[in-house]
C-alpha cells in the first residue's frame, strides 16, 4: 500500500502527481532570483533613490510656492508702490496671473521654470534665471570651496584627536571644536576681517577679485581663503567630530589589531583600511553638511560682498520681487538635493557590504 501511494505521489502520468524534480523547480527559481536581486542590489537601490528624486521636487515646488503665497501683502503693489499708477499695477497683476487661482499660478510658475527660465522679475523685467545665473556660479565656487576646507580640516582634526585618544590633545582639540560648533558664522566672518584684512593686512576683507588685479586664478584664490573658512566652520567641526569617532572604532576593532600584530604599518593601517571604512561616513555626512554650507555662503556673502545669489536675495527681499525670490529659492534647493543624491550614491559605491 505504501509503494501504491508513493508511485502515485510520483508517476508523471497521473494528474496532480508531482516528481521530485518538478517540486524543486519552484524553489530553484526563487533562489535565482533571490541570486540576482542580491547582485544587483546596488543597481536597484541607486535606481529607488533616483525615483524618489521626482516627488522630492514636486513637494519642494510647492512648499517654494506656496512660501511666496504665504507673505503678507501684494507682490506688485509691494514692489512698485508709488512707482507706476493704479491702471499700470492692475495690468502687471494680470500679465503675472495674480488674479487666477492658486493651483492655475502655481502650474504657470512651474512651467516657467522649464520654459521661460523661472519667470520675470517684478522689477526690470528681466528672466529670473538669468539674473541669477552669474551670481549662482559665484555661490558654487564659494560653496565648492567650503566644502573641500570642511572635509580636509575636518578629517584632519578629527583623525589627529583620534591618534591621542584621552590624552591632553584629544581633550584641548574637542574644547576647541566644541566651543567653535557655538559660533555665528556671521561673527566668525568679522573676526577673520579683523584679524586678516585690518590688523595683520595678508589677505582682502571683501570682493571677488581685485579692480586692479590680473582678475586670474590667483586673485580668485586670494579672495576666496576668507569666506570659504568662514563658511566652513560649522561643517568643518561637525565632520572633525564624526571622523574622531570613526577612527577611534576602526583602530579598537579586531581586523585592525590583528593587523597590527602581523608588523603593518601605522600608516599604512590608516590609508588603506581605516580611511576605507571611514570614507563612506565622511561622504555621507559631507551631502548632509551641504545644505549648511550653502546656507552659510549665503551669510557670508553679505559679509564679504562676494557677488553671489545671497546677495541677489537679499536685494530681492528688500524690493519685494517674489519671482526672483522663488526662483532663487528654488534653484538652491534643487542643487542641496542632486547634490545630496549624488554624496548618498558615492556612500553606497564606497559601502564593500554593497559593492561586494
């Protein structure tokens, strides 16, 4: 009886009876595709992160939307009270679509972005994005230049106080870095003046480029040694911190010690091994930082007349010109964004658990 059972279980003939080897296709598909998936799990997970780029931006454009619908007053009548009669400003309302709805100005406003270059500006008329063009550039020079202060000095601080851990330079180094993280970056651009351009006469206290330079590399550079410490500050500590964390776990864990007793170079240890397994917390926390330092090249700019978007905003606020307002805006955040996208994609080709 059992043998019946059994050759029916198994007989290819009989309906419903299934062979051992078509019961173990199902589970030798599964596990290929599971092979698969975890092959190209980078792929897809590169591929999540640039999809979720899109409802990213569309909340972004309305929140920027609605931020220049929230302030108080008419923007035309802001802008240009006293300037054009009543006749006029009534008829820029309605050639900037200020009488129609609320979702028809906010479908009218994205679409300039992509086709009349964010709009008019209230004031002189002109494209938004052109306006703001030149003087963007001049913010990413700024910002690239902050950023690469932030992770040099940063790593450098951190992985320094990390070789003296709880000795008397770790300690003076985290006071320091504690006491700085409070500081304005506003305040701490003065104190740079003061010090650098006013007392000891080495470096400019504001501007781009000298009037009576060669207008080069070098007199960018001279220029630039100021606002991009000044901006730099807060990023700069902050990665100080997370760099003297991530050495001190890499150099107390077991490969490292083993490494150690096998004779290996210090240095050694920490280019190739430590710095590999920092990296990725380095890069990840430089994307995050970026908002930060954008933010604060914008601060900064003020402080050293640099010819950036910052100041474009700020001559915008103060003439009520909401298009170039929000086209300013948006185009920071846009950038903060990508920019971040990109920090996160390079963490995951530096992470081995996802490479490998």
């Amino acid at each position: 009886m059992t043998t019946t059972l059994l050759e029916k279980r198994t007989d290819p003939g009989v309906p419903g009876s299934r062979t051992p080897e078509a019961a173990g296709r199902p589970a030798t598909r599964w596990n290929t595709l599971r092979r698969t998936a975890r092959r190209h799990r980078l792929a897809l997970r590169i591929a999540g992160r640039v999809l979720l780029l899109v409802p990213v931006l569309f909340v972004i454009s309305v929140l920027v939307f609605l931020l220049g619908k929230a302030s108080p007053g008419d923007p035309i009548k802001a802008a240009l009270h006293g300037v054009l009669p009543p006749d006029a400003v009534a008829d820029l309302r309605r050639a900037y679509g200020l009488d129609d709805g609320v979702v028809v100005q906010y479908l009218t406003w994205v679409s300039s972005l992509f086709t009349d270059g964010g709009g008019r500006s209230i004031i002189n008329g002109s494209v938004v994005f052109d306006t703001l063009g030149t003087a963007f550039g001049n913010t990413l020079i700024l910002t690239a230049a902050a950023v690469v202060v932030s992770v040099v000095f940063g790593v450098l601080i951190g992985t320094i106080a990390a070789l003296n851990h709880n000795r008397f330079v770790d300690r003076a180094i985290m006071l320091l870095v504690q006491i700085g993280s409070n500081l304005s970056v506003y305040w701490f651009g003065l104190v740079l003046i003061w010090l650098f351009a006013l007392e000891w006469k080495v470096l400019p206290a504001n501007g781009m480029r000298d009037a009576g330079g060669d207008g080069g590399v070098g007199d960018l550079l001279h220029h630039l040694i100021l606002p991009a410490f000044s901006a730099a500050l807060i990023s700069m500590l902050i990665l100080a911190r997370f760099a003297r964390a991530g050495v001190i776990e890499s150099l107390e864990s077991d490969y490292v010690r083993t490494l150690r007793s096998q004779g290996l170079p210090r240095w050694r240890i920490l280019t190739k091994h430590v710095g590999r397994n920092v990296a990725p917390l380095i890069v990840t926390t430089t994307g995050l930082e970026i908002g930060t330092l954008l933010s604060g090249a914008v601060f900064v700019e003020f402080v050293f007349s640099w010819p950036g978007v910052g100041t474009d905003l700020m001559n915008a606020i103060s003439a009520h010109d909401f298009p170039v307002i929000q086209g300013g805006v948006m185009l920071v955040t846009v950038v903060f964004v990508i920019v971040n996208l990109a920090t996160d994609i390079v963490a995951d080709l530096l992470d081995p658990r996802l490479r490998n």
